[in-house]
C-alpha cells in the first residue's frame, strides 16, 4: 500500500512534523510513505517529492496579493506534480494543509475525483470551507455559513491588497471539495469539528483525532 500525503513541508513546523510522525507508523506498518510538499522540507524517513520551484511559489504569491486566487495559481507546478502521481498510483491520498501558495487546488481535486483516490483531509484550520481566511473568529464573521462575499479579513493571510474573490472563491471550492466520492475528514479538536459539521463540508464522515505529543 502506498500512502501519499500532502502539505506544506516536511519535518519541520508543527503540522510538518505531525506528516513526518505519520510517516513512521505507515512504514512500521510495512506500507510504502510519500510526502509531497510545497515549501522546505527537512531530513525524512518519507520519500519526498517538491511540488513547483521558486518562480512557481512568487507567482502563486502574487496571484495571491494581486487577485486573491490562493489556491488558484501553481497550474504548471501542479500539473507536473501529478505526472509524477499517474506513476505512483497512490492508495490513499492524505491531504494536510493545502493552503500556502504552491498548489492549485482545481487541478488536484479534478485528479483526485476523476481518479476516485480515497482522500483522508485534516483540517488544522477553516481555510477550506472559507472564501479567503484559515481563521474568522477574529473578525467575528459568520458568512461562511451562507456564502462568503465582501470579506473583512481580505488583508489578513492569505493577504489580498487589490481584489476581494472572496465570493468566487467560496463557490469554486464548494463545488470542487464536495466532488469527491471517498473522502474522510479528521479534525484536530471538537470545536473546528463542530465548525466543520456547519459548513458545506457537511455531507463527509468527520473525526477528530487531536495531534500528538510525546508524553516523555
């Protein structure tokens, strides 16, 4: 079995160093781990594979400050990343945090549907389910239950100085996030899982599972 999972990097940060973790129990399992990611990586016992370059990461940043397509940029970088997948033919995809400006998430969730991968999705924050933000309760903002428009936190990561997409944004992931027929969600507390339960990601299986720590 081939694992594969997918976020920002590798061994490093918190959420890095939870994929490193998760690496070790799927090879103690006598499973194959790959990690793709998109930033810096440190040492691995994980096969790792860099998604885009420099170049490919400032542009998706601009795209990102200019016109508000976080998510919507690496189309190049993406699509030679999942070249590189038609030879690895994952059994289970497990998608960390896909936010961080090196991934285009259209390309991705179209493989991953017309593909119909099994898709595990933790979600270490609400960036998902939003039109723009990771997080809303400091702008005390609810439109992500209805529809996102007009967004307060258009300034805050992923920062935007020019457009707000916030409302486009919000349809093009609903639409390409609910396509997937085999997707589980784990969430890494019970409140983000009752945020989770409210928003359009609704209709999916959702855990929490809380990151780990070394009790010694």
């Amino acid at each position: 079995m081939k694992i594969l999972r997918i976020g920002t990097e590798v061994n490093r940060s918190s959420i890095g160093r939870t994929m490193e973790n998760l690496g070790k129990l799927v090879q103690r399992e006598g499973w194959e781990s790959i990690i793709a990611y998109g930033r810096e990586a440190n040492n691995s016992s994980s096969e790792i594979i860099k998604i885009g370059d420099n170049l490919s990461l400032y542009n998706h940043v601009l795209q990102t400050r200019l016109f508000d397509k976080h998510g919507f940029a690496s189309y190049y970088a993406t699509k030679s990343f999942l070249n590189k997948l038609d030879k690895i033919k994952p059994s289970l995809v497990h998608l960390h945090d896909i936010h961080g400006y090196y991934i285009n998430i259209e390309l991705l969730f179209q493989y991953l549907s017309t593909n119909n991968i099994p898709v595990v999705w933790t979600f270490h924050d609400c960036w998902a389910y939003t039109g723009h933000c990771a997080h809303y309760t400091e702008a005390g903002c609810d439109k992500w239950l209805r529809h996102c428009e007009s967004c307060p936190l258009k300034k805050s990561y992923p920062k935007s100085i020019l457009i707000d997409r916030s409302f486009k944004n919000f349809e093009s992931k609903r639409k390409l996030f609910t396509s997937l027929e085999n997707l589980t969600i784990v969430s890494v507390s019970d409140w983000l899982k009752s945020e989770i339960e409210k928003s359009f990601m609704n209709k999916y299986s959702i855990i929490t599972i809380y990151n780990g720590i070394d009790v010694n």
